[in-house]
C-alpha cells in the first residue's frame, strides 16, 4: 500500500486554535501549576499598569462557580479599532498572540509577567471570558466563548466615572482535566509577595466559594523593606535598621533591603526582576554578591580587621545570617534557562554593583556600629570554616565527583544516567533491608539513614561535615560543598525520594531531612529533585481462603470508607503499618516503590520567603515562636499539611 504525504496532511493551527491544541507550550502544563499560571497573566497585566503610575488598587476574587475575577482601577484596555486588525482593540488582545502594550510603541516602559503569553491565552483556555473595561465615563463589554467572541462590544454610558478593566474567567475543564479549582493559599502567596515588590499598591484577595466570604488584603508602603522584614520577624536582628537602598540608573530600577541576624548561619538571598522571582539566579544577584565580598572586604582591612598577607572574607562569610531582597525593574529583560527564571542581561550587573556600591557605602561610613557587627560575624564565620576544614576536606577526598569510593551503606542501582536514576532515603536498617529486597536494582538506589539526622538549621559547618549520615548523603548523592554552587552535572539521582514511617517519628525524620537539603542547597527543592513517598497505613484483608481481597490505605479517611463499603457480616483483617520494617519486600515494591502503582509528592517551595520563616520557627533555636506557632496551627494540621 502506497502512502501520500503532500501539503494536504500539514496540519496548520493558527492563533488560539494552536493555544487549545498545544497549552502546555503556553502555561507550562494543563496541571495546578497552568491552571493558577491563568490567574497570574491577568493580575500581571493589572500591575504593569501599576508599574506605570496608573494603578492602586487590585482585586482578585473566586467565584462560588469556579471563576477567578481581576479588578483593577488603571486605565482600561483601549476600546477603539486596532488599525491593523480592523477589530475593537479589547477584542484584539484577546484574540491575538502578542497583541498588548508591551512589546514597544511606548504603553509600558516596563513590564511584568513570567512569560508574557498575555490574555489571549488565558481567553484560549476559558469555557467563558467576560472583559469588562470602564473608560471616559462608558462601559464597554465583551464576553468570549473558548477564545471566539460572542457577540459585539456592548457600550453603555457609566454614571460613577469609574475607569479600569475587569476579566472574570472560567477555566475549561476540556484543558484543566486534573481538576479547575484554585488554592487560596498558592494565590495568596503570590499576592502578598507583588504586595511587597510593589510599594503602596492595594492587593485584595476574596474567596466566595465557601459558606463564608474570606478576604485577604495586602498593602506594604515600606515596598521590600516590609518583605525583608517580614522574613526576619522570628529572628533575632544583628543591626536594629533594614538597609534600603532604592535609585534608578540608565532606566533601571535598583531597590534593595538587607538585614543580618545573629541566630541563622544561613543567607536566604531572594532576587526579583520586573516581579518575577529569579530562582535560578542572574546578573542583577551576581551584581548584589559581588559588590557586598568588596564592600565589606575593604571595610575589614581600613578596620585592621584583616592584616597584610591575612586571606580575604568570602561571600559566604560575607553573607553569613542575611536576609535581603533585590528587585529590579529592567525595560527589556532577558531571561535564560529552562524555566526563563534566570535574568541574562550583562549590563544589569555593572548597574547594581554601581548602585549598591555607592549607597551601601555611604550608610555604612555613617554606621560604624552596623559594620562592626556584620564583620565580626563574618569574621567568626571565616574561623568556623577554618576549624570545619579538615572534616570538609574529607567529605572533598569521599566525593563521589573525585572518587568512586560511595558511602558503603548505599545499595547503587546499575544504572549511571542520572535522568532515569532516583534514590531512596530510608529510615533504619530494617526499612532498608526491604527495601533493598524490593527495588528494581536497574534504577533504583537505597541509601539507610540511622536515627535522627543532624538539624542543620542550628549547626555551623564544623558539625554539618562531622556528621556521619550527612557525610553519606554529600557523598552518595552528589550534592558537594554547600558553599560550591549547586551543579545538576554533579547529582547523581534526578528524583531523591525521602521514605520514612508514617509516624510522629517519621514525620519529624522528613521535616529533618527537608530542612537539610533547603539549608545545604536549596535549588534541589526549588527545581523539582525532593520527592517524599508515600507508603500505606493499613493493609484490609477482605474474606478468606483463596478469594482474599487485599487493599491498601494510604489515609483514615480510605480506610473508613472501604470499611463501610464491606456488606453485613463480612469477613476481613485490619493491620496497622507502624513502620516501613513490617513490610514485606514484595508489599513495599508494591504499594510505594513501583512507578506503576506508587504515590510521590513532589517537594515544591511556591512561597520562598514563608519556606524560610516556617523552617526558623520550627527548626531554630528560639522556643517561644515554636511554641506560638504549634498553639495557633497544631489543632488544625494534618500529617499531609506539614509536607512543604
């Protein structure tokens, strides 16, 4: 049989017909990340208006019918015919990929927006849109179905002169097949933190779909000084002010705040560029940790801190107990890396290495006590690291990078291409020992953990490489220095799953383990490599003989269920997994091992600067907050809720 293959088999999709038949090219993927991206491309829209000067207030509201509703006070889509399309200019930035303000001709200096697919696509993948814009005392409507225009553009005169531009949406469950309901709390998070990013702009944030109204509202005159100080409210401050520095240069916007504690031997660095959250990264952060080593470098040595011949501070003795934020506003960004989350323009680092220099500086020389404080934290840091060298310089030797020698505990799997491998972290010998029975050897590595890992968020690096079940991790997993930059090249599993027993015991070993690796290198968490299993609570025997009806519960709610789906009379066994030792080999393959038939949660961090705040509380030194914080959140917490 002969097959033809001519122009008539090229499948041409055009505009929002491309955007339904392709959306994760668009969104990312048509799961709960795609799904919230929606809301964000619309509010986005709303703060480049902000961005402008033209806007106060921003509501965001979800419907008791699955809607999400953007209302700002800017002003206004523009409502006239686009010259180039012949259509109401509404209706050409919903309709068309690429159509808006942003990309020249002077509607916005600057922009926001992850990856500025715009409203159109968001319009593509709603079963309904309603665009409704006040302007020049009229209102004009437009309401969308799947992306076409139902109707024309109504036009009513307005008596209360409002002006703005509101997009309620519906996402189409065609697109969203995992499910179309928002989290108020992802939401919530992103909002708060535009909140922060943009100083005296209102965020309010309502949610209808309950029996009660909830509503959330963010406003912060103090802009990133709020946010670094909101970051740092449970830790003990080295300096009593937040240094803010805030100036524009060459058409780039430089804010900064930086605080330093006395309790945390950590930095949590957090960039920003036109509001999106730089995880990977950037010339605007390389700018920011360069300029600080420099700066506080000559301070040392005008102080007599340092002699001749003595070694420089590092960054990261440098940065020892910062918190800051570093935003910048760039009217033309460019972003690089898979996620588009790293900023690649080179003369934004010449720009706030400049800015920084210059204002940080200058308060410092007015503040002889602050520099004195951070030095001599920098300098205990740099004698720590001294005195930590030798445990450091054998987890280098052990280095599964420099040496095939692995930690003998580690079962390896056969294969060497990281993509495919994945890592087990398993609480005791016992667990470990079924679960090295029940693993496909091809790609699966177990690595046992004895008793309670160290907790690193009240350890130097003296303690943190002395550790023996740390020191097997570094090594077995390839994860090197703390202080080196993480390296994906390096890792020697993709998928790091962390398998403990579904206990208090457990619970506390994960929350251990989770602390570890968001303090010793924390792009593991933000880029995807955390996996926590989840392994059953019970085992249901139904009936008897041959005809037993095995079932496993992963949650009490399961077990009831199945339970009270069971006809009068009828026979059947409970048995409570108290650990993962009781499971038999072919169980624990079974139930939490096998890609086929298992359950993992990824370990996501959506909310950076909560992550770090949650981590002190629970994991620092300070009694009072845990306690607060157990009191307030404890009743109603679930084991699932305390997974990041």
């Amino acid at each position: 049989m002969t097959e033809t293959y001519g122009a008539e088999q090229i499948q041409v999709l055009e505009g929002l017909e491309h955007v339904r038949k392709r959306p994760g090219m668009y969104i990312g993927s048509t799961g709960p990340r795609g799904l919230h991206h929606l809301v964000y491309e619309i509010v986005d829209n709303s703060v480049d208006e902000a961005l402008a000067g033209h806007c106060k207030h921003i509501a965001i509201s979800l419907g008791a019918d699955g809607s999400a509703t953007i209302t700002d006070d800017g002003r206004g889509i523009p409502t006239d015919t686009h010259p180039r399309t012949g259509k109401s200019t509404i209706e050409t930035v919903l309709t068309v990929l690429g159509a808006g303000g942003k990309f020249g001709g002077g509607g916005y200096k600057v922009s926001g927006g992850l990856h500025g697919v715009g409203a159109a696509v968001v319009n593509a993948l709603s079963t309904i849109l309603t665009a409704t814009i006040w302007r020049e005392g009229k209102q004009y409507i437009q309401r969308f179905h799947r992306g076409i225009p139902e109707g024309g553009l109504a036009v009513s005169s307005d008596s209360q002169k409002r002006r703005g531009t509101m997009i309620s949406f519906l996402p189409d469950p065609e697109i969203f097949t995992t499910g179309v309901d928002f989290d108020f709390d992802t939401l919530l998070s992103r909002f708060r933190e535009l909140a922060f990013l943009n100083a005296g702009v209102e965020f309010r944030f309502s949610d209808l779909r309950g029996e009660t109204e909830r509503t959330e509202s963010y406003i912060y005159e103090g802009g990133i000084r709020e946010y670094v100080k909101y970051m740092t409210r449970e830790k003990a401050a080295l300096h009593p002010d937040i240094i803010f520095i805030n100036q524009e240069r060459d058409g780039v916007s430089v804010e900064c705040a930086l605080q330093w504690s006395t309790d945390v031997y950590n930095d949590n660095v957090l960039g920003f560029a036109n509001n999106i959250r730089t995880i990977d990264g950037g010339t605007h952060l390389e700018g920011l940790k360069a300029v600080l080593t420099r700066t506080f470098n000559s301070f040392a040595r005008k102080a007599n801190k340092l002699k001749d011949g003595d070694k420089n501070l590092t960054g990261e003795h440098v940065r020892e107990g910062l918190t800051a934020v570093l935003s910048v506003k760039v009217p033309n960004p460019e972003f690089e890396g898979q996620t588009k989350t790293k900023l690649g323009n080179p003369e934004v680092r010449g720009i706030v290495d400049g800015v920084i220099s210059e204002k940080l500086t200058e308060y410092l020389e007015f503040h002889p006590d602050v520099v004195a404080s951070i030095l001599e934290k920098a300098l205990q840091s740099m004698q720590a690291e001294e005195a930590a060298r030798k445990a450091r310089d054998l987890v280098r030797r052990k280095s599964a990078l420099e040496s095939s020698t692995l930690p003998g505990k580690l079962a390896d799997c056969q294969s060497r291409d990281p993509a495919e491998s994945e890592v087990f972290l398993v609480e005791g010998d016992s667990a470990g020992g079924s679960a090295k029975q029940g693993r496909d050897r091809r790609f699966q590595a177990i690595l046992p953990l004895r008793g309670k890992i160290l907790n690193i968020e009240r350890a130097d690096d003296r303690k943190i490489y002395g550790n023996n079940e740390i020191q097997a991790m570094i090594t077995g997993l390839g994860l090197g220095l703390k202080t080196e930059e993480f390296d994906v090249g390096r890792l020697r599993y993709h998928r790091i799953i962390i398998m403990t027993d579904a206990d208090v015991d457990g619970a506390h070993i994960r929350t251990l383990l989770l602390t570890f690796f968001y303090r010793y290198k924390r792009d593991l968490v933000e880029q995807g490599y955390i996996y926590i299993a989840q392994p059953p609570l019970y085992k249901i025997s139904i009936g008897g003989g041959r005809n037993i009806d095995v079932r496993y519960c992963y949650s009490e709610q399961e077990k009831e269920a199945i339970l009270r789906g069971l006809r009068e009379n009828q026979k059947y066994e409970l048995q409570r997994f108290k650990g993962l030792g009781e499971m038999q080999a072919d169980q624990l393959w079974e139930t939490t091992m096998n890609p086929e038939t298992r359950t993992l949660r990824q370990v996501t961090i959506e909310d950076a600067a909560e992550a770090d705040r949650v981590f002190n509380i629970l994991m620092g030194d300070r009694v009072e907050p845990r306690r607060e914080f157990i009191e307030t959140y404890g009743p109603r917490l679930q084991m699932a809720d305390l997974d990041i």
